[in-house]
C-alpha cells in the first residue's frame, strides 16, 4: 500500500518524471503543511503556503524562495473564477517563469463541464492517457476494446497521445487511429497547439525537486515535437477543438475524465502521494458529491494511482503536533488501514478463475490515475495500463473498485500488451543514444519500472493478480 513517507530511489537513469510532468498548482489543503512522496523514482517534498481557504489552490512554494504559480506573479486559484480558454490562444505574459516549471494561467479547468449533461453515455468506457506517441500500444488499445466483452465500448484519450512520436509518419497515423475516440488535450496537445509563446514549454510544471536536467529534456523533447506537428497543418484543426476534461454516464455514474486533476489541466492533485493524503481525499470526496461524480479519471503523472472511498465524513481534524509528527501519525495509519485491507483480502474467498471477488463493501467515489498507456508502469516492459469504467467485469484487470450502484459499475485498471520489441526498435530510431528522450525514458521503456500493481491501489481497490 502507498506511504506518503515512502522514499524509493531508482537507479539515477529511471529517477525521471514522465514528459508530462507534475502542476505547481498542486491541490494543497489547509493544515496540510508538507506532501513528502516519491514519483517515479524522485523524492519529492513540497512546502506549501495556506492560505486559510479550504480546498483552494495555493500557491506552493518549491523551495526556491519564490512563489510558484500560473501567470507568474498572480497565482491562479482552479477553484474560483471564470475557467480561461482551452489553451489555443494568448496566455500569461510571456517569458516571466522557468520553461516546464509553471502551469500557464489558461491550464484551468472550466467547471461547468462537470455541471453539464454528460457528453457520453455507454456502459463501457476506456480511458487511456498517456500514449506518448508509441503506436503500437494504439493498435494494441483499438484492439483491446474490439474484444472487450462488453460490445460498443467507447474510449476517451484523456490528453498527452504524442510525445515520442516526431516523425510525421508516426504522429499522423496515430491521429487517424484514434479518430473515433474522445480526445481530450493533455499538457502536451495544450502546448503544440499554443499560438505565440507564454515561455511553459512541454506545460510539464514539474516542481522544483525535480532535476533541472529532467525538465531541459523534456522541453527538447517537446520543442521537437512541436516542429513535426507545424509541419502538419492539417491536423490543427482538430488539436484546436480538443478539451480539457470529458463527462461522461456509464450506468448510473457520472464519469469525469480529466488529464491532470479536476482543476488544472498538468495539476498534480491525482498523483499517487497527493492521493494518499486523507486531507486531499476528503477534498475530493467533496468535489465529487457536489458534482454528483463518482468516477474521477486522469493521468498525466505517469505513475497509476487507484483510491476508493465511501462517502464524505468528517474532515481531518486539524493537528497540533507538529508537521512531523503528525506525517508519521498518517503513516502508520494509514499502515494500519493497509495491513487491515490486507487480512480482509486474504479472508475471501477465491474462485475458481484465481480472481479475487469485489471486497465485501462497495465504495462511492472512485479515482484512478492510470500511469502511462505507452510505457510501462510496473516491472513488465511492454505494457502500459488503462482504465476501464463498466457495467461488466474484464477478465484481465489488474484491480478493481465496485461502486455501490444498481447496477454496479466497476472501476478497473487493465494491462495493455504492446508490440515491445517493435516500439523499442522505433524509439532508438526516433531518439539515439544521448538524445532526450533515451536518456530520460529508454531505461523505463526497456525495463519497467521495477514497482506492482498493488503499490498503486491507496484503498478501496481489490487487487486481482
Ligand atoms: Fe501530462
């Protein structure tokens, strides 16, 4: 189970982020002083101001003696005011931050998509973030949902499709296979598709803790990119009509699909250790029953995440100890929730196909964060992971969520196989030995990441492998 005190260092090749980084307009909430945590190999520790407003964004100081924030100079708040544009157009005043360390002012997310009626109705939807340009996880995907068992499966790419993908060739068949899904704009799309300059670069915003090195190469990554997608004219069109979020209805549960979190389009508020925090879960808990959603669908960190709660109780009870004290007092609770989860596992019975059944209690709000569907998210090469929101069960889920509806809808993360040995051979085409993307991805493409599927389930998942 994830602890937020967790500190795994990775090999110096694998401690990257992926390319489509982290928000410096992470969701912080009151009294929660400090978010130690670890993404892809990078300890992370972000100090963080309150500013007494409850549940609002927060201008996060990264350690570097100013404030971060979108716009520079004027932070933004995702959870007030007029949402700006879908990032097509002018933004922030140029050149005022770092490239990849900022959220541009227009990443804000419009709520009223989360107020109007859904977009989609199935009862079955994919969600794939994350493809990262690799298009024989496409063809792996299209595939998966024609055999699906649930017929007229529909699918939502919930923003960064391209990355690795700078030859034309590559970047123009990828668009053509995903023609009929829902294509939402990730950080990457928001800054291909960006007409003049706000200085955002990839629009990664990775937090001050992460490598300066990281964060030039994957500006490179992107500038590069961006000089294959303006040499396709005819594809802007529709990059320009792609949103930032997606309601959908599966059954009888709302569904809202974002790429960062629910208010900025990079935020970091659906990262695995942001979800760990119970001031943070309680934040959404909230969001969620006042939007009446009760699936939440990202990605955008690169990591997968899996939360399952029931219901919004009491808020955290603010501490008077101390910050440390009180991050180890959440530690071995939330230790102690694990060990528990972990004896009702093993109390249940197994069928006879080796899954283990929904947990005994069904949860009402669910948050998946499905890592990358391009690249490998646990020690497998050649597989990436989706979320899949249905009324039926997949035979291959990783983990599962049942949400206590009638009819259930269940919430579940699923392998997606890919043509390993042919992207391999691709992306050392694309990108050489010393080039960008091999000295940040190459060891997490060849390898994996060395983690499991259970260290991505924070509560109220089943693991089913
Ligand atoms: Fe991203």
């Amino acid at each position: 189970m994830a602890c937020p005190k967790q500190h795994l260092r990775l090999p110096d090749e694998k401690r990257q982020i992926c390319g489509t980084g982290q928000s410096q307009e992470v969701p912080v909430s009151r009294g929660q002083d400090r978010l130690d945590g670890q993404l892809q190999g990078i300890d992370i520790r972000l100090h963080r101001e309150d500013t007494g407003r409850h549940g609002r964004g927060v201008p996060v100081d990264l350690g570097q003696g100013e404030a971060a924030g979108p716009g520079q100079g004027e932070p933004v708040d995702p959870g007030q005011g007029e949402a700006a544009g879908p990032g097509q157009g002018e933004a922030a005043s140029p050149g005022q931050g770092e490239a990849g360390r900022f959220c541009p002012a227009d990443y804000r997310l419009d709520p009223a998509v989360f107020a109007a009626k859904p977009q989609c109705r199935c009862d079955t939807l994919y969600v794939a973030g994350g493809l990262y340009g690799n298009r024989w996880a496409v063809d792996s995907l299209l595939r998966l949902i024609e055999g699906d068992p649930a017929k007229n499966a529909r699918l939502a790419v919930n923003g960064d499709a391209h990355w690795f993908d700078t030859d034309p060739e590559t970047f123009k068949a990828i668009e053509e296979k995903l023609s009929g899904a829902f294509l939402l704009a990730g950080n990457v799309e928001a800054e291909l598709r960006r007409r003049g300059e706000v200085g955002a670069g990839c629009g990664c915003a990775y937090p001050a803790e992460v490598e300066p090195g990281i964060v030039d190469r994957s500006n490179r990554i992107h500038r590069k990119l961006k000089a294959t997608y303006q040499g396709l004219p005819t594809l802007h069109p529709r990059f320009d009509e792609r949103p930032f979020a997606l309601l959908a209805q599966v059954g009888g549960v709302s569904v809202a699909v974002v790429h960062g979190d629910e208010r900025m389009l990079a935020g970091w508020g659906c990262s695995h250790e942001a979800l760990g925090q119970a001031v943070r879960q309680h934040e959404l808990q909230e969001w969620m029953a006042a939007h009446n959603i009760g699936v939440l669908a990202t990605s955008h960190t690169c990591a997968p995440a899996a939360l399952g709660m029931s219901g919004v109780g009491e808020p955290p009870q603010a501490s008077s100890t101390r910050p440390e004290e009180a991050e180890r007092e959440a530690s071995e609770k939330a230790e102690e929730e694990a060990s528990k989860e972990a004896k009702e596992e093993a109390s249940l019975p197994r069928q006879l196909s080796g899954e283990v059944p929904s947990r005994p209690f069904d949860v009402t709000e669910a948050i998946i964060n499905n890592g990358a569907a391009g690249m490998p998210n646990f020690g497998l090469p050649g597989q990436g992971l989706v979320t899949r929101v249905s009324l039926t069960k997949h035979p291959q889920a990783l983990y599962r969520a049942q949400l206590a509806t009638t009819p259930p809808v269940f919430v579940e993360a699923v392998p997606l196989e890919y043509d390993q040995e042919s992207f391999l051979a691709w992306f050392d085409k694309q990108w050489p030995r010393l080039s960008p993307a091999s000295v940040s991805y190459r060891t997490r493409i060849a390898d994996g990441t060395g983690k499991s599927p259970h260290e991505a389930i924070i509560k109220g998942f089943s693991l089913l492998v």
